[in-house]
C-alpha cells in the first residue's frame, strides 16, 4: 500500500532577508502572494492531502506566526518555538522529532510556492515514497520552466530517482522545491545545535537512499520582493 503521512513540519524561522523591506516588520511566511500568506498556501495543501498535524518552527517575529495560525484546524498546528535560539534546518527538525512521531513525514519550506497540475504533488510524492529503498524523497523543480529562479540547480537524477549533487562549476537540470517526505531515522546520531538539512541529504546520497519526484505543474521560486509579481502572473494564468 502506498505510505500517506499524515503529519508535516513547516520551516518558518528564517530572517528573510532577500525579501526586506517587506520582512522588516513581518516574517517572510505571511508574506502574500495572490491574495493569500506563502505559509497558508503551503498550509492548504497540507490539508487538501490529509495532514492531520503540522509542526511549524518559529524565531524572527515568530509571535506574529503564532497569531496567525492559532486557529486553524485543517491541519492543526502545533509550534515548535525557536525564538531563544538558532538552530538552523536541520537542529529545527531535530527539536521538533518529539512531536512529529515515528512515522515518516512530509517537510516544507514555508516560503515554497507551486501550481499542481492533474495529480496533486504532495499525493504524487506520498505514492512514490518507499521506505524500504528511500530515506528521503525530494520534490525536484526542473530549472527551465521555473519561475523566479535562475541558478544552476541542486541535483542530477539518475533514471531509478536517485540523486546526485551537482559538482562545483557543474549545471544540473532540476532544484530542490521545498518539498519533502522525510524519515525521522535520518536524525540518529544528527548534531546537536545548529546545523543544515544538507548534510543529512548529502549522508543519505551517499548510501543511495535520496531519491527525487519530478514536480508535475509550476514550481514558483518567491525570493525576493521583486519575484512576487511573476509568481502572481502565473497564479492569475493557471485560473484562466
């Protein structure tokens, strides 16, 4: 049987810093896009796909976000408070393990932003995720045809989903979309304090179990002030 998660961590204690001057008063999160916070977009589609509970980590202006989500019920959001410290992607994850379970869940950045096209994606990468091959499960945006992003991307993806990191002076054709289902055994042994994501992903790479969906729709990468109005457009577009 496919695996369905049915809890969720969203990272939102980051500065935000590319996109000032709107998060000098506002974390980056309930910055709107198409009418809507970035953190409820992501939110909707954790509930449209059955999460029952979402961990959201907080530091900058992390009231703000506790304000913002202390009702909502679909999914319920639990905190996982940051505010006394830095802790990075990967000490954020591992703070908040006590209340995500034991069971492997889905992980996202708060700022992520994409248009599903037939099949949902968050529904697409729970059917694809396999615990006996995979540790992690990555969505991978291809970087033609994604808007607001203009780098050399994340990975290679071999022809079974495994992936491999682009070497240095290297251009590789997809990006990590914020998108993932994790399994919580990749923190065993993890650092203590402040840490990356990364290093675990590169660690799961190296034993073969990081694996990567293709994003089926529009993956939109909201940056910065001026990616706002791009990702607005293909909103307005994709309801035409």
């Amino acid at each position: 049987m496919p695996f369905q998660p049915h809890t969720a961590m969203v990272l939102a204690a980051g500065f935000g810093t590319r996109m000032r001057p709107l998060t000098d008063h506002k974390p980056k999160p309930l910055v709107e896009v198409a009418g809507k916070p970035l953190l409820d977009h992501v939110l909707d589609r954790l509930g449209e796909a059955g999460v029952d509970k979402t961990v959201i980590n907080v530091h900058y202006l992390g009231e703000q976000i506790i304000a913002h989500t202390a009702a909502r019920q679909k999914p319920k959001v639990v905190i996982s408070d940051e505010r006394n410290e830095v802790l990075g992607t990967g000490g954020g994850v591992v703070k908040a393990l006590p209340l995500l379970g034991t069971d492997p869940f889905f992980h996202l950045n708060a700022d992520t932003l994409w248009i599903d096209s037939v099949t949902p994606n968050l529904q697409r990468l729970a059917d694809a995720f396999d615990p006996a091959r995979m540790d992690i499960l990555l969505l991978m945006a291809p970087t033609t045809g994604s808007i607001g992003y203009d780098g050399a991307g994340d990975f290679t993806m071999l022809t079974d989903g495994r992936l491999q990191r682009r070497r240095e002076q290297h251009v590789v054709p997809f990006v990590y979309a914020g998108v993932a289902i994790l399994s919580p055994t990749i923190f065993k042994g993890a650092p203590q304090g402040e840490f990356s994501l990364t290093k675990l992903f590169d660690e799961a790479a190296a034993q073969e179990r990081l694996f990567g969906l293709r994003l089926e729709g529009v993956w939109m990468h909201v940056g910065t002030p001026d990616a706002i109005a791009a990702a607005e457009k293909a909103f307005l577009a994709s309801a035409a």
